[in-house]
C-alpha cells in the first residue's frame, strides 16, 4: 500500500470510529434516561420504580459504562451481528438491512432523476461556452431548483399526482408505480444544484488554451463538447457522490410523508427511541456506504483526468470574465423584493392571532393568515434575520472549514465521507446532548455536517491544481508548501468553492428548520421560516399560501446569495 492510500484509509477509518463512539455514548451525554425509554416501551404496564429502571439498566448493560457497552457491540459485529434493539428486543440487522434495499432503490431512481435535470441545467453554460460566452449559464430556474424544499416538493407532487390527478397512488412501497413521486422529490434540488455547479465547471474549462486550439483546427462541435465535459467533471463528480449519499440517508422527510420504509426514517425512529443498537448499525451502513462511494468517486476522477494528473499537465483556465452591469440585475431585483417584504411585515405582530385561520390573502394581509390565524408577512418579516442571518453564518463557517479541511485531500477523505452520511437530525441530537436545545445548538449540528460538500469540493479543485506544470515546478524553484497553498492552490479553489456555498444557503436554512420541528432548535412561538414551512405543509391543499410565502423567500435567498456569487465571479480566478 503507498503511502497517500495509506493516508486516506486512516482517515476513513478514523472517521468512522468516531462517530460510532459518539453515537455509542449518546445515553451517557444526552442524561436523558434510555432505561425509561426502554421500559415504557417494553414494559408499559410497569411503573417506572427506582427498582424496574436498576433492572432495565442491568439488562441492558448500562450500569457498566459506555466503554463496556460499545465493545459489546463492537465484538458481536466482528461475528456478523449489528445489534439487538433496546426497544424490540429483536436482532436490528434483517429490517435495518431492509431498509437500506429501499432507500438503496429509491436513491438510484432519484440519481437518474438528478443526472437528467443536472444534464438540462448544464446544457445552456455548454453551448454558450463553445461559442465564445462564457458568462451563459442556467439562470435563475436552476436555483430555484436549489432552494426547493423536499417536504415542501413532496407536499406538492403528493397534491398534483395522487389527489388532483390520480396518476399515482399517494404513499406506500409496493411497486414501482411508488417509486415515482418520491425518486422527484429528492432527485430535483439534488440534479438543480449538481446541475448549477457544473455550468460552473464548464464555464471555467471553456477558457482553456486547449478549446480554443480545438476550435482553430476545425474539430467538431459534438466531439469538442464531449472533451469540454470530461475535463468539467473532476471537480463536480464528487458532488454527486456526496448527493448520492445524501440520498440514501438524508431523505427522511420525504420517506415520512410517502410513508417509505426507509433507512433514513429507520435511523431517524433509533435515534428519537434512543434505541442505540439500531441507531449505530444504521450510521454504520451510511457509513460503509459513504466509503464506497467515495472509492468509486476517487476511481472515476482519476481516469476522468487520465495521465494529465501524474504528468503535472493539467491544462490552467484563463481568467473569468468580469461581469457586467447586466449582471447586477438579479440580485438588486431578489434583494429588492426581499427587503420590501421584510419592511413591510415588520410593523404587523407575529405572534397576535387576529385573523381566521387559514385566512387567504387580501389587502392588508397580503400572503395570507397561517393555522392559527397570525400574519404570514408579519412572521416572515420578523423571522428573517434569525433565518437568514443564522444560514448565513453557518454556511459562512462551513465555508472557512472546507476551505481549509480541502487543502488536504487524503486526510480529509474519511472525515468528509463520514460528515456528509451522518443526517443532521444525528447531529442535532449529540449536540443538543452536551448543549441542550437552542438555535446555537442546531447551527452547530448544522454546521457540523454542513462542510463536507465544501471540502469534497476544494479537494477536488486543489487536486487539479498540483498537476498544473506551473504549480507542478514550483518545488524546484524553491517555493516552499505554505507559499504554494497561499498564492498558488488556494486563489484557483475559492471563487467556485464560494458559489457552491451561495447554493447551500437554502439548504442550511432547511436543515435548521428541521432541527427545530424536531424539538432540537427554536420551537413555537419562532416565526422561523423552516418552522413556517413545517407548519403549513399539511394544510397545502386548501391553502396554498402558507407553504408558497416561505417558499417564495427562500427562493430570493438563493436567488439573491447565487447571483451575487455570480457577479463577482470575475475577481477570482480558478
């Protein structure tokens, strides 16, 4: 074994190990009594005496620490086995392994669903790129795309195809027929952002000396697009391994409202159960799954590259064209709308329930009332600088972490693999445990997982970097690593890492949300808007307006963050 493959796999070993740990604990952190738990739910016609939970803590072994626990597991899963549930009583591997075939269906149905959007999206940066314009890109659908929320989409689709049109059936797994609505509401933002960062990538390639060489001696469009494409796809491929991931273990919202037996609701129940045996074999089996795709991930980039990686000649962009006034359109246009709604709820109450419930939209109530009859303008207005102002800032940590984890790829392989299959709810519930629940905690668990796509991404834009020849030299003339990472791999990674970072705001700001739906951020009252949008998802049938308000502004968040990341793409170079 070489020394870098030696590297990578300590560092997925590690990774991984650790989080088994630190979901082995959770009883011990979180001091919420796991015996209770499992005596309610074994054992519900005992009353919990001091006497029933001592022999709860006996049988399951929690009198002899957390270290004993964790071997326990550990030895019984050298012999094959993943575990007995606290809560059934029953070996957790034959339904977790289920599961995991469900959510392993549903994630390929998805993938094809996002590989298709991505291929649409990235078609207008292809095109325009071959013939000189290097500034067409997918427009303001793609991130809207983006800033899509699953449950919100699931909602929809749900509405539209099974109630209104009756094509298909509403929730359940019993054919393919099922697989339908759900492979959409995963596969579309996932394909939108994916998508948008390829346009990225084709963008950055099309100012190459190469094309243009290609160009001049008269090679044909489609071929030249096919070369365009496979230079592109290095820096994006490990995106949608870490999309795929996401797939299999973060879909959780939509498995609940289809009602699909999932791994992610399956790891989601273990972990509110505290049912601990379960929930480590299920973040194992994301786990394992996280290794091997990032295996097939590294495998296909470095054939992608060919030998242009070991020779030191990857070919260098020319740098990105300034933007012009045009371009300063859409954000002013986003953040215009933007703040007129946030200046214009901010005198309502947030809190008052002065109107009918579900009250439609009118003069002076102009997005409508929610459930409980308050203003929707109102609570969006006053709940924007906690929403925004807390996505931001994650994202902004999680900017800086990848950044930095990303300047060294085989190091940061295992944590990034491991970061991006742990769901946030995991994290949520460990940092809720040490911290308890608060909009801090959730943005802490948030920002926790939330760097890893970021890394991924930077690995990938550092790794084309060493094989430039002007980067390749640098060591033989006497430049030392610091120097070379500061002025010379760095600057290339920064201008697309921080475009991909606009297009997770949206993301951030859900993945809060639902930390607070579950009771492991702010709760009601909060005029947050994933909270909104949680809130109103069971009522979209009859009153559209509940989800489509919150819906609206994230979408000019993103909109908004995107575009601006995309005006200033001229002052970087990559």
């Amino acid at each position: 074994m070489t020394r870098a493959a030696a590297l990578v796999t300590a560092s997925r070993l590690g990774a991984g190990l650790g989080v088994l740990v630190l979901v082995g604990v959770l009883p011990w952190l979180s001091g919420r009594s796991a015996e209770y738990t499992v005596l309610r739910a074994r054992y519900a016609e005992l009353e919990a005496t001091p006497a029933a939970l001592a022999a709860v803590r006996a049988e399951l072994g929690l009198d002899r620490g957390p270290l004993a626990v964790l071997g326990d597991w550990v030895a019984g899963l050298a012999r094959g086995d993943l575990g007995t549930s606290w809560i059934s009583g029953r070996p957790v591997g034959p339904g977790l392994l289920s599961a995991a075939g469900v959510s392993l269906t549903l994630m390929l149905a998805a993938l094809v669903v996002a590989l298709v959007v991505a291929a649409v999206v990235a078609v207008p940066a292809l095109v325009g790129g071959l013939r000189g314009d290097r500034g067409a890109g997918p427009g303001v659908g793609a991130v809207a795309l983006t800033a899509l929320p699953e449950f919100v989409l699931s909602a929809v689709l749900l509405l539209v195809g099974a109630v209104w049109l009756g094509w298909l059936p509403p929730y359940g797994w019993q054919g393919p027929e099922h697989l339908v609505l759900p492979a959409l509401a995963l596969g579309l933002p996932g394909g939108g952002l994916v998508g948008r960062l390829l346009a990225d990538a084709v963008g950055a390639v099309v100012g190459e000396p190469w094309v243009h060489t290609w160009l001049l001696v008269g090679r044909s469009r489609a071929r030249l697009a096919l070369a365009v494409l496979r230079r592109a796809l290095p820096s994006v491929v490990g995106q949608v391994g870490l999309v795929v991931v996401g797939l299999l273990g973060g879909a959780v919202a939509v498995e609940e409202v289809f009602a699909v037996p999932g791994l992610g609701r399956a790891v989601l129940g273990a972990a509110s159960a505290q049912d601990v045996p379960a929930l480590q074999a299920g973040v194992l089996l994301l786990v394992v799954v996280a290794v091997a795709v990032g295996l097939v991930v590294a495998l296909l980039r470095r054939a992608l590259l060919g030998p242009a990686l070991r020779l030191a000649s990857v070919p260098s962009a020319a740098p990105a064209p300034r933007a012009g006034r045009r371009a300063l359109g859409v954000p002013l246009l986003a953040g215009g709308l933007l703040l007129a709604m946030v200046l214009a709820g901010l005198p309502g109450d947030p809190y008052a329930s002065s109107h009918g419930r579900l009250e439609a939209p009118r003069p002076g109530l102009w997005l409508g009332a929610d459930a409980s009859g308050r203003d929707l303008l109102a609570r969006l207005a006053h709940g924007a600088l906690t929403t925004v102002g807390t996505a931001f800032a994650v994202v902004v940590v999680c900017l800086v972490v990848g950044l930095v984890v990303g300047l060294a790829p085989r190091l940061s392989a295992g944590p990034v693999e491991v970061a991006n299959a742990a769901p946030p709810v995991v994290a949520g519930l460990l940092v809720a445990a040490l911290a308890g629940p608060s909009t801090l905690g959730a943005a802490v668990a948030v920002a926790a997982v939330g760097w890893a796509p970021l890394a991924a991404h930077t690995s990938a834009l550092v790794t084309e970097a060493r094989g430039r020849p002007h980067v390749a030299v640098l060591p033989v003339l006497g430049v030392g690593p610091l120097r070379r990472t500061w002025c010379h791999l760095l600057p290339g990674a920064v201008g697309p890492v921080v475009r991909h970072a606009a297009l997770r705001v949206p993301g951030v700001t859900l993945a809060l949300a639902s930390l607070g739906f579950l009771g492991l951020g702010p709760g009601q009252p909060s005029p947050e808007w994933g909270l909104l949008l949680a809130e109103g998802a069971g009522y979209a049938e009859r009153a559209w307006w509940v989800v489509a308000a919150p819906t609206l502004a994230l979408v000019l968040v993103a909109v908004l963050a995107v575009s601006v990341a995309s005006a200033s793409r001229g002052l970087t170079r990559r």
